[in-house]
C-alpha cells in the first residue's frame, strides 16, 4: 500500500491514477495531518509525501513519525530549488527524494524501492523478534558465556571470569548454540549482533 500525501487535489488524482494503473494500491490524503489522523487504520507500506505542504511539513511528519516508533519508508517529492529540503529529508531517514517534475517511471521506481526496502525490513524484524525470544530462553549463566563469546572470548577466559572450569564453559556453549539454533560460532554472534539495538552492539 501506497500512502499518497500531497494538498494538490490534482497532482493526488494524477498519481493515485498513475499508481492504481501499474497495480499498485493506493491511499490518498490532503495534508500529513489528515494522515497522522488515520494511523490506527493505516496498512503496512511505504509513503510519498510532498516535502512543502501547509500546516505540517514532509520533514515534519517524518519527525513526528520516527516520535511515534513508525517506521514505514518515506519518498519525498520536492519542488526545484528545494532540494536542500530533501536533503534533510534523506538524513532524517527517508528512502528517496524526486523532484517534480518527474517521470512515471521514476515515482515508479521510487516506489519500488520502498516497498522492496518496507519488505526487507519487515523479515529482519521478524527475525531479529525470534532471536530476542530465543535469548529469553538461556539461563542467566548461559546468558554470561554468551556475553563473553560475542565479546570474543575463548573458553578459557570465560571460564576464569566466571569462576567455572573450561568444561562446563563448553557444556554452556553446546546448550546455548541449540536453543538459539546456530551452527557455528560465527552464526551465533551475526544473529544476535543483528537484533540488539544499535547502542547494544558493543555490549
């Protein structure tokens, strides 16, 4: 789904047609306000919002979204002689910036890449959902070698910290690898690295 913000009635009617021709499903609204009104309803997507708009900008409305934890991707469309606007824009998170005016082909495009970029992120967050309910499931000492393994540890050292003997460090290790469901070691530390928060990775 397609979320379509824009307060020209005309260019909404242009490109909710030029979207719902190429198959694409489309949602229209006259100010980032009127979208902001309609969020519990709102289906998952991506976003194209002019950048200029009376009351709430584009830039604004990304804001105020990122507030809010909702992260569908932004495609900002920017009149000429705003593309220091876009460039905002892009810094605060949006997927793409086109100038008007554009081709069919490349609001398409712009398109495609958001929803492709909404897909992707989707599946990471599924995934990074399972591993946090995976790390639930490790007991507190599994939890310590895991913390030492990802800190790149050997068992030995491990075990000194944790005033345990090498073995029962790789008895911790074989336990947590299967509960978590990894290979290898190298498997082990990429999962959980991805689904800590970016503030976390060094923990």
């Amino acid at each position: 789904m397609v979320h379509l913000i824009d307060d020209d009635e005309a260019v909404r009617h242009a490109l909710a047609f030029l979207l719902v021709s190429s198959g694409v499903a489309v949602q229209a609204y006259e100010s980032a306000s009127a979208f902001l009104e309609s969020l519990s309803s709102v289906q998952p997507g991506c976003i194209i919002t002019d950048v200029r708009m009376p009351g709430m900008s584009g830039l604004d409305l990304q804001r105020e979204l990122v507030s809010r934890r909702i992260f569908l991707p932004v495609v900002v469309m920017t009149g000429h002689g705003d593309v220091p606007l876009a460039v905002q824009a892009m810094k605060a998170g949006a997927v793409d910036f086109i100038e008007k005016p554009f081709s069919d082909g490349t609001l398409l495009a712009a398109v495609r890449e958001a929803l492709a970029r909404y897909a992707h992120e989707s599946l990471q967050q599924n995934s990074n959902n399972e591993v946090q309910a995976k790390l639930q499931r490790l007991t507190r000492r599994e939890r310590e070698v895991l913390d030492g393994l990802i800190s790149g540890l050997p068992n030995k050292t491990i075990a000194y910290d944790l005033n345990i003997s090498a073995r029962t460090v790789e008895i911790h290790r074989a336990n947590l690898m299967a509960k978590m469901g990894a290979g290898s070691l190298p498997e082990l530390v990429r999962m959980v690295l991805l689904a800590r928060a970016p503030g976390e990775r060094g923990k």
